[in-house]
C-alpha cells in the first residue's frame, strides 16, 4: 500500500477514543456525519465544513488525559467519562435525576462517588479540564486538524449558558464549529439512549455484522449504523425532543432549530458509516504516503499510553526498538515501514480497560486478566475497522502471541517474522520500564529474560538477539532543551508526582523541584500532568 486517506487513520483514532469514554464502537463517526450534515444544511463553505469534519470526529480526542485521576477518585475512569458525557446542569430537574444515578457503576461506593463529585465539579473542573486542551492543542498539529477544529476541541465541554468548562463560554463566544459538534454529540448520545437508562461500561460482544463490507456490530449487538429497537420515526422524535429540551441551556437555539430529521436520517439509513463519512469528508480527500504515518501514529501512540501513568512513551519505545531491529535483519523498507506503524498502533485497545487496572501496584484478579487480555482483540478491530489500516490489524493484535501457541488472544503459533519481531520488542521495552508493582529491569536483565523466554520456546532467537543489539545502540535525542535534572523532574512529575515526592526521590531540596517545575511550566509551555506527559513523549523523553 503506497498511501492511505488521513481521514481513516483520524477514523481509528476516533474508534479508540469510543472506548475510552465508554460510548458505542462508532459513536464518533456518528457525530461527524449528522455534525458535518448540519454544517452543509447551514451553508458554510468547505474549509469551515472541513474544521467541523474534524471537530467531530475527534470530539474526545483528549479524554484520556486525566484517565488515571479519574479511576483514582471514582473507581472506573470509563463509566465516569461515560456517566458525564450527559450531564445536564442547566436543567434542574433532569441534573438532580443523573445525579441519583451517578456513580452506579460502583454500588458499594456510589454515594461516596456521587458526593466526591459534586465536591470536584465546584472546585475545580476547570483546572482538570485544562488537561484535555493541552492535549488537543499539541496532538492537534500533529494530526494536521485545522485550527477551527482544535479550537472546538477545546470548547467540548462549553455550554451556550455559560454553565460549561473550562472557561465559561457563553453563547457566541463559543465558536460555530464548537456549537455544531454539541448539538451532532447530543443528537447521537440520544439516538443510541445514552443518559435515559443508568450508565453501564458497554458489554463486550464479538458478534460480527455485514461481514461483506467489513462492519461489526457494537458492544449491545447492535450496528450502530441501522436502526436499534423501536422505528425508526419514533427514534427520531426522541432525539429531536432531547435536542429541543437542551436548546438555550447546552445547545445553541438556533442550530437546534435547524436541525430536523435529515441529518439523523444521514445516520439511521447508512449501511455502513466509515464509508459515509469518508464519502462526507468535505474538499479533497487528504492522503498521506503510508511510509509517513509515523507523525499521525505517534499521536495515536500517545493518546493511549495517557491510560496509565507507567505506559507513557511504551509504544514508541517499542516502534523504535522494532524498527532497529528489522534493519538490523535487512528487512525490506516497506516491511519496516508497516512493521514501526504496526508497533505504534499495538495498544490501541488498551483505551478498553479502566486505568485501575493500569496503575494498580498489586497482583490482578480474574476479571482484570480477562479486560487485559481483551486489548488486543480491541486493537484488531479498530484496525481492521478501517480499510487503510486493516492489513496492520494481525500484526499489532498479535504482540503477545507465543510459538508455543501460550499467547492471546488466539494462542496462534504461526507467528510472521514481523510479528516476532514485535513480540520481542513488546517484551524487552515492557521489562526495562517501571511499573507500578516493580522497578525497571537493567537491559541485561531484561537480555536475560529474553534468552529465556526463546530457551522455552516462546520467543523467536533471531527477533530476540536483534531486539537486544538494537537497545544497546539506543542513543537519546536532544532538541528539548532540558538540563538531566529537568528531565528527571518531567519524568516524575509527568506520572502524578507531587513536588515533596519527586524531592525524596531525587534527593533534591522541595524548594529546588519547586523551582524546576516552574523553570519546565515556562519552557514546555504545559501546566498539567497530561501535557507534561505529552511533551515528555513528543520529545522521546519517556519512558525513562
């Protein structure tokens, strides 16, 4: 494959960020067709369509920033983004009733949950929103989004009342973009439900719908481009009485008036939606040569590794690691080309697992192995979901395949030469970096571990031998601009650590780390966790 539409990698991305807020598996192509159809039914022109059809698409592009603090406070970082994507301060009645049912997810710890809540939300959603913006502003150029649309990134939690965060925006302060995407986002919210029943985290269902043209069903067995239960008129009023009951509070009044049945119909009468919002992308398809999806890639890397505060920078570091070693082996360059996206893309599923699981310091209990093991199956079909992509999908699902046929998610044994590449990579990158439950291996512990994982037969010994010689030729990049006790302070602070425990790990005075962290607000231009993580993995500088 010579080049792919960047419309289907932003598509996978999309997908991923479904997961992670615990919304149907293609609720975001969902939007972005009714928001790009609302902005065609208004008359804007293509390059303001364009902002939108990004907008939408990536609705919750920094949704993982705080995955971590939210599964520290509320139990589930993914029932908590799903609870709130419905919320509805403006209307008292409706609030008090999602307030009630707040925190379900949890029943043992539900009023603790509801009440932390409430407590949070009045002292500073602002500032955790600030995290997302960070992460929109940065990953936005990377993924090439047009400046319309990273500004309604930032606004997705605006309101038209000004009841929003994390600025207070109100009415037409609030771009046109921005106020599209609210009204497509509660349109489809609606239309699948979302809000009218308590919150659950969607059940995993490997059912498989429309296999002709590639379309799986979503986690309640449902497509999610055709009709659910009830007709299809019936569904439409609903949403349209959701739309008209947030008009003036949420949602523009303006826009809601305009929007009648064609832009749902746009979603209920598709046999497929990637097809259509591809069709939909307004201007001239984008398209990149499939040798470059390394920038957009490492976007997609980073939004995932953000689900945990010990995975940042773990995809890249085995994309590179995989990389060095297939030129070590003489690969061919469009080989290591799908090989080093393949790596970047490996843990797209991990957006399905809460972070509790991620960040837990102990051992895992039965349901955790079993969301662990479900990664990669997520990861295959995200990838496999999206034409482009979809021959990379084998390759990166299958990082934890063993020969001994040991692995998962299929226990395959007939590994490809790319893919035991890459499980030798997946390994030795996982061995020498911390997690919370142990401390980071020496490269000869892990070149140990590695010998005996292939003395059992379960990795390849060329793909290991390789994978060890190219860390050993690992040098670090520069360009950041940080002195070595800078880069130790962004590296701790980027995994949650207080000022008084990055001075006891470093042996610094507080005083001194104060003053660091200062001196890195000032040269990384972030203020949160997230966009210190952000900018530690954009510069190479995690995982370390």
């Amino acid at each position: 494959m010579s080049s792919i539409r960047a419309a289907e990698v932003l598509a996978a991305l999309s997908l991923t960020t479904d997961l992670a807020t615990g919304m149907p598996f293609g609720k975001g192509l969902a939007t972005c067709l009714v928001a790009t159809h609302l902005a065609e039914r208004i008359g804007l022109p293509d390059a303001e369509r364009r902002a939108v059809f990004h907008a939408a698409l990536l609705a919750a592009l920094g949704c993982t920033g705080r995955a971590s603090e939210n599964a520290e406070s509320y139990v589930d970082d993914i029932a908590f983004q799903r609870a709130c994507h419905v919320l509805d301060p403006g209307d008292s009645t409706v609030f008090t009733a999602q307030l009630r049912r707040f925190g379900n997810w949890s029943p043992a710890a539900q009023s603790a949950l509801r009440n932390r809540f409430v407590a949070q939300v009045r002292a500073g959603a602002p500032q955790a929103l600030r995290s997302s913006s960070e992460i929109v502003r940065t990953l936005g150029s990377r993924l090439g989004l047009p400046d319309a649309a990273v500004r309604a990134l930032t606004e997705v939690e605006e309101r038209w009342d000004g009841l929003g965060a994390p600025n207070q925006l109100r009415g037409e302060a609030i771009s046109l973009t921005g106020r599209i995407l609210h009204v497509a986002e509660q349109a489809v919210l609606a239309l699948d439900g979302i809000g009218a029943e308590p919150a659950t985290v969607p059940r995993v269902d490997r059912s498989v719908a429309h296999e002709g043209n590639g379309h799986r069903a979503d986690e309640a067995g449902r497509d999610p481009a055709r009709p659910g239960p009830g007709t299809v008129a019936s569904r439409r009023n609903a949403v349209l009485d959701e739309l008209r009951r947030r008009a003036g509070g949420h949602l523009d009044p303006d826009l809601v008036a305009v929007c009648d049945a064609e832009p749902i119909r746009a979603v209920l009468d598709v046999p497929d939606l990637l097809a259509a919002v591809l069709a939909a992308e307004p201007g001239p398809p984008a398209t990149l040569p499939f040798a470059e999806l390394d920038r957009p890639g490492h976007a997609l890397a980073m939004v995932v590794d953000l689900k945990g505060r010990y995975l940042l920078g773990h995809s890249a570091h085995v994309a590179g690691l995989a990389d060095a070693a297939a030129t070590r082996m003489g690969v061919p360059a469009d080989d290591r080309a799908a090989l080093r996206a393949a790596a970047l893309l490996h843990d797209l599923g991990r957006a399905a697992v809460p972070s509790t699981v991620w960040d837990r310091g102990g051992p895992l209990g039965p349901l955790d192995w079993k969301r662990v093991r479900l990664h990669s199956y997520w990861t295959e079909r995200i990838l496999r979901r999206c034409p482009g992509l979809a021959d990379l999908a084998d390759l990166a699902a299958g990082h934890h395949e063993r020969l001994d046929g040991s692995g998962y998610p299929r226990g395959e044994q007939d590994a490809s030469a790319g893919a035991r590449l890459l499980a030798a990579a997946d390994v030795f990158a996982a061995r020498t970096e911390a997690r919370p439950y142990r401390r980071a291996a020496r490269p000869e512990e892990a070149a140990a571990h590695l010998g005996a994982e292939v003395a059992a037969g379960r990795l390849d010994g060329d793909a290991c031998a390789a994978v060890i010689a190219a860390a050993a030729d690992h040098t670090d990049l520069a360009g950041h601009g940080l002195s070595v006790t800078e880069i130790d302070v962004l590296r701790l602070s980027a995994r949650g650590r207080c000022g008084r425990e990055i001075a006891a790990e470093l042996l610094l005075p507080e005083r001194t780390v104060t003053n660091h962290l200062t001196a890195l607000r000032a040269k990384t231009g972030h203020r949160t966790r997230a966009g210190a993580a952000v900018f530690a993995m954009s510069h190479h500088l995690l995982p370390g």
